[in-house]
C-alpha cells in the first residue's frame, strides 16, 4: 500500500492509522484485546511521530540561529553578506513549512522565534526577508489563538499593517495584508488593535494602490470584517468610504470591483446612512451601476458582479420611481 509508507506526524495522524489498521479486514471487527500486531504498529508509529517532532524542534532552531546572526558592519552587497540573505530567506521558507503543522508554530513561539521574526525580520533591510517573515507569522497565526494572543502582545499587527501602507516592494505588502487577515479575522482582540490603529484606512489606501493583488485583498479583507462585524459599518461609512469605493468603480475593470459592490451591498444592508450615501447626486452611481451591468450581461465569468449591481440597484433605488409614478397619477 503506498500510503503505508508514510509516518503521521501527530496524534489526530496516528490516530487515523490505527483506526484504518483495524477496519482493513472484511465486515466488523469484534471487540477484542489489542493484538501483537497493532500494539508493534502503534508503537511505532508513535516513535516515528516523535523523531519527527524532534527533528523539527531541532531544524527550527537552526533557522532561529540563522535568523538571530548577527549582520556586522560588513558592506552592503558583499558576496558573504549576499549568502547570510539567502540563508535567512531559506531560513524564513523551511519556518513556514514548519509550522504549517500547528504543534510546531506553538514551539517556535516558545522558542522564541516569533519574536525574532517580529522584532528583526519583518524590519529588515531586504525585501525578500520582510515578506517571508510576514508569511511566516500568517502561517503560525491561522485558526491558533495562543499564537495569535502573542503576536498581538509583541506589536505585530501594527508592524504588519505600517508594512501594508507604506512598504516600497508589493509582494512585502501583499504577504502583510496576509498576516494582518489571520491575525484579525475570527480575533475580538485582533480586531480592536486593527480598528483602534485605523486599519480600516490602510484597507481603503490598499484598494486604491497600484498592486492588483492588493486592491483585491484589500477589498475582500473589508467584506470580511464588515459581514462578520456590521457593527464597524458605521466607523467606515464616517470615512467616506462609499465616496472612496465608487471613485474606485470608475477605474479600468479587474477582479477588485466584485469585492468592491460586495462591500457597498454590505454596507447598504440594514444601513439607511450608507443608502443616503449611495444615492448622493454627485456620485452618479444609479448610472454607473446601469452602465455596469449592461456591459456585463452574458459574461459568465461576471455573473456575481452583474448580481452585486441588481442587488444594490434594488437597495438603494428600487422604490423611487414606483413612488414618482405615485406622485404623478
């Protein structure tokens, strides 16, 4: 069997070993004593899983090594300076793969290399290390609320977000939008630290920015937060921020302006301020909407942009003429 071959490297993995160890014969399996077989596979299963763990504790603390040298007074540009980068960058890249596996993102926090990364890497001179430290804490952040508690303690956030707005290399500020996400989604800390150092701002200047990727994250980050908390509807709508989306509509089309109607849909709902917005003369959006979806009509691939645009056509301005007809009859 090819997958026997393979180790699991946690308990959930040899747990599910075993229980297709134990179901690999024909009809149920009685209750029994475990036998000399499954103990021996049991057994060694979790010595493999074990070895495995300590080899990644031990590869974990090389990189943190790596990360932790100290960068001298060496020129910039040198041929040894230029090989400790690419060794911090490989560092950085086999971190993340790491702890892709959530046990070791807990011991790489306990080793200290979260706050090596923070304090050191996510400032570095070099892009390609900012944006692999940035990566690095979006993987130990996911779905792991002690790590993200830590992080959060450490400053991270803020630094991630400075990253976002004013990085000069957009692949940095892409990766720490990224991290930002997993540190503020599903996160009631998380999300008070990103309101309270106007994250909604950095989003708003990110769907403005050059980087497409940006503008697309940056948008869809915005309908996340706001469908999972309306309440902050109000902190966004004070920003002008359907002003700032629509003049957004007006550039040349790409993938950001479904994620874009998304939000202005959330906005609308519920939200009698944010439909006075949208109806506000001098944005013209009831034309801009109209024009919109006659040029998407048939477009499969725009068949969620068409539906934004009918939806907040309906939100905002359905009712008016039926009540001007009222008015004339």
């Amino acid at each position: 069997m090819a997958e026997g071959n393979r180790h699991p490297r946690n308990l959930k993995g040899v747990l599910h070993m075993a229980v297709e160890a134990g179901s690999a014969s024909d009809g149920p399996t009685p209750l029994a004593p475990m036998s000399e077989e499954r103990m021996a596979f049991l057994q060694g299963a979790l010595s493999e899983m074990r070895k495995s763990q300590m080899d990644d504790v031990e590869q974990m603390k090389q990189c943190v090594a790596v990360l932790c040298r100290d960068e001298g007074n060496r020129e910039r540009g040198s041929e040894e300076e230029e090989d400790q980068e690419d060794e911090r960058e490989a560092a950085l890249e086999l971190l993340s793969d790491l702890c892709e596996n959530l046990d070791n993102a807990r011991d790489l926090m306990k080793l200290g290399g979260l706050d090596v990364c923070v304090s050191r890497c996510l400032c570095h001179s070099e892009a390609g290390v900012r944006w692999r430290a940035a990566q690095l804490v979006a993987s130990c952040a996911q779905n792991m609320p002690e790590v993200q508690i830590y992080l959060l303690h450490q400053g991270a956030l803020k630094t991630l977000l400075q990253l976002t707005d004013h990085d000069t290399h957009p692949t940095v500020r892409v990766k720490a939008l990224y991290a930002v996400s997993c540190l503020v989604r599903e996160q009631d800390e998380g999300l008070q630290v990103f309101v309270g150092s106007d994250g909604f701002s950095v989003l708003m200047r990110g769907m403005q920015s050059d980087c497409d990727k940006l503008r697309t994250k940056s948008a869809f980050l915005l309908l996340n937060l706001l469908t999972s908390h309306p309440e902050h509807k109000g902190v966004v709508l004070s920003m002008g921020m359907v002003q700032q989306l629509v003049a957004v509509l007006r550039s040349p089309h790409s993938s950001v302006h479904e994620h874009v109607l998304g939000v202005l849909c959330c906005l609308v709902e519920g939200c009698e301020r944010a439909v006075l917005d949208c109806r506000e003369p001098s944005l013209g959006l009831e034309d801009l909407l109209s024009q919109k979806a006659q040029e998407l009509q048939g477009r499969e691939e725009s068949q969620e942009e068409l539906e934004f645009c009918e939806r907040l056509q309906a939100s905002c301005w359905a009712g008016q003429p039926q009540d001007d007809h009222a008015m004339d009859r």
